[in-house]
C-alpha cells in the first residue's frame, strides 16, 4: 500500500499536534494534495529557491518544513521573482508542503527539546505554558460483554491518561431500560416491549482536542443501534505544554565556559554573548528562534541565562543590566537539528515504503569570517 501525503500528516500530527501552535500560526498542508502518493519525503527548517530547485532534480514527493514558504498572503506570484518563482516551481511539480512551526517548538521532542538535549539540561520544564489540556469525562453504558471492546477502543484513540498512567477507566455494574420503537433493529429486545438489560456504565477521561475522534471510535465498536453515553466538562486540569524550556546543568560553569560549550554543541565557529564572563551558570533557559519576547520571562523564572536567537543590541544590553546573561546563536543552527529527529520519527512511522531524509541543502543565510 502507498504512503501518501495523508499519511505523513497524520504522523505529523502525533509528532507536533496542531493544537499546540501558537494563535494565528501558519501550519499545516500548505501546497498539495491530501491523496498524493509519496515515496521521496524531506524534512527542511524552510523551502528556499535552492531547495526547491534540488527537490525537482531528485524527485521528491513532498517536503515537511518548519517555517512556512507561505506565512504571509500572496498578493500574485510573479515567476520573475525567485522565492515566488519556487512557489510555483513546487506546484508545477506536485511537490507537496507540509509545515509544523510553533507547534513543533512547544511539542515534546520538538525544537527546544533537542537544544536542551544537546546542551546536557536536566530537570527541564517549559519555559512559558501556552497550551493547557482541557479535559472532558465521557460516560458511555454498554453490554457487560461488550465492555473490552469499548474500553479497548477509546484507550486506543487517547482516553484514559491520568499523568504517567494510560488505559484508566471505571465501570459500575447497573440496568438499563428501554422501549425499541417500531422501525428499530435492537441489539437486544423486541420493538414495542420494555427491556430491562444488565449494562456497565464505562467512564474515563478524554483530552478536548481527542473527543471526537475518540467517540467515533467507541460508536464504531458498541454493539447498540442507539448508543447512550454522556459527556461532561472537567474543572480536572489536564497536562500543560509550553514554549522554551528551563533546565539546570548538573555542574555549575562559567558563562564564558558555557558559551562555548554551547557553540561546540551545534558546531559553530563563533557565538556572541552578553554578560560578565565569569559569572556563574547553573540555570539555563533556551528557546529556539527569534526569542527576545521571553527574556523577561525567563528572567523571572530564575534562569542565570537565556539560549536564543535574533537578539538585538538593545535588547541583550537590557538584559545584562536586568541581571541575566544571553547567548545569541544563529537562528538555522539552533532550529536546524531538530530536522533529523523528525525524519527519524517519521521513517520509522512510515516504513521502508518511502525513503525520509533530511534536505541537503543549506538554509542559513549567514557566513563567517
């Protein structure tokens, strides 16, 4: 069986689930069709000209990016102009564009995970919460042989998680009455006689954004013509996602010490930093790309410096004179590495029916001299 492009975005979504994005983020299947067939995938931090121009001469199918080649409204796309030249470049071709873009930063594994990974934080946390999961409780009465099939089903689809713990239910033995009308075909009973019939009353939770994927999937097993389940609102907190991450080093350094472990761990030549030197580091926050807005934040969160990118003089001079140091590291480098772990995610997802690999071509726009 194909994998197409449907496919890919379904394990996407497990990957970075398009209710953590930021509001008003541009996410999602950009260019192509759900349908099409896809047996050459790149995954890239974001589609320049040059990109485009190799993916036509490989072959590939479609291209998972992080930043959007389509963020902001086109007004026309005129062929004379590169980047919207490579707009129409990957139409002609039926190259297909997928983007996940702050809902890859907040998810678990995503951006700010692996910089934190490659900067040996532990004990991190998110920096700033920006997703809370509401939570529902759904209550659905079935046959007591029908019960391992319901629970099975609506564990299956994401109900059930309390913390670490998975498959958490309730059932509660009880009878059920009711009268089928004339046009029914009863599971149990005759039309026009009162049933009174041994049921189980099955709860469990369910995050909101999973409800209806969840209750498709218990109405798909359940044995009755009309099935009776309720759903409720729950003032139970669910988890919390954020973006950024706070963390601590299992050995204090200096700043000047852990601005260069920092650079060694993305490879870099250079790193600009902001700060005295021989200040000690213990506490350190990181947020990929552009993450000037969260210097406060992580600030007043206790963090001895922030690992970002896209600083500015008046910003990082504020910062020092605030009392927190910050490393500016390029926006590619410290967004690029996560490309790998989702091409990995993705291939073992995926199977040997469709070959995922990074792309090949860089996207940093910056040189160093």
């Amino acid at each position: 069986m194909d994998i197409r492009v449907s496919d890919v975005i379904r394990e996407m979504e497990r990957i970075a689930p398009k209710h953590l994005a930021l509001a008003d983020d541009r996410i999602g299947l950009q260019l192509g069709d759900p349908n099409a067939v896809v047996k050459r995938l790149w995954v890239a931090l974001e589609v320049t000209p040059e990109l485009v121009t190799r993916a036509v001469a490989e072959g590939v199918d479609m291209v998972v990016t992080h930043h959007a080649p389509l963020y902001r409204p086109l007004s026309q796309v005129d062929w004379s102009q590169p980047r919207q030249r490579a707009i129409a470049e990957l139409v002609a071709h039926r190259i297909s564009v997928f983007a996940a873009h702050t809902n890859l930063d907040v998810a678990p594994g995503g951006v700010n995970d692996v910089i934190a990974k490659r900067l040996d934080l532990v004990d991190q946390e998110p920096l700033d919460i920006t997703y809370r999961t509401r939570l529902k409780k759904l209550v659905v009465y079935t046959p007591a042989a029908s019960v391992e099939a319901v629970r099975q089903a609506l564990c299956d689809k994401g109900a059930g998680h309390i913390g670490n713990y998975s498959h958490c239910t309730f059932a509660a033995p009880g009878t059920g009455s009711f009268v089928p009308g004339d046009d029914t075909h009863p599971y149990i009973g005759e039309a026009g006689k009162l049933e009174l019939v041994s049921e189980v009353r099955l709860e469990t939770v369910v995050p909101e954004h999973l409800l209806g994927e969840v209750v498709s999937s218990m109405l798909a097993v359940h044995p009755y013509e009309e099935v009776a389940y309720d759903v409720f609102d729950l003032a139970l907190p669910g988890a919390s996602f954020g973006i950024g991450r706070i963390g601590q080093l299992s050995v204090a350094q200096t700043l000047a010490e852990f601005a260069d472990r920092a650079r060694l761990a993305f490879g870099l030549p250079h790193v600009r930093y902001a700060g005295d030197p021989g200040r000690s580091v213990k506490t350190v926050a990181v947020l990929g790309g552009s993450g000037s807005g969260w210097i406060g934040k992580a600030l007043m969160a206790g963090a001895d410096v922030l690992v970002t990118a896209d600083i500015s003089h008046h910003q990082a001079a504020d910062a020092v004179h605030d009392g927190i140091a910050v490393i500016d590291m390029p926006h590619a480098a410290l967004e690029a590495p996560v490309c790998e772990e989702v091409a990995t995610r993705l291939q073992a997802a995926l199977g040997s029916r469709v070959t995922v690999k990074t792309a090949p071509v860089a996207v940093d726009p910056w040189r160093w001299l």
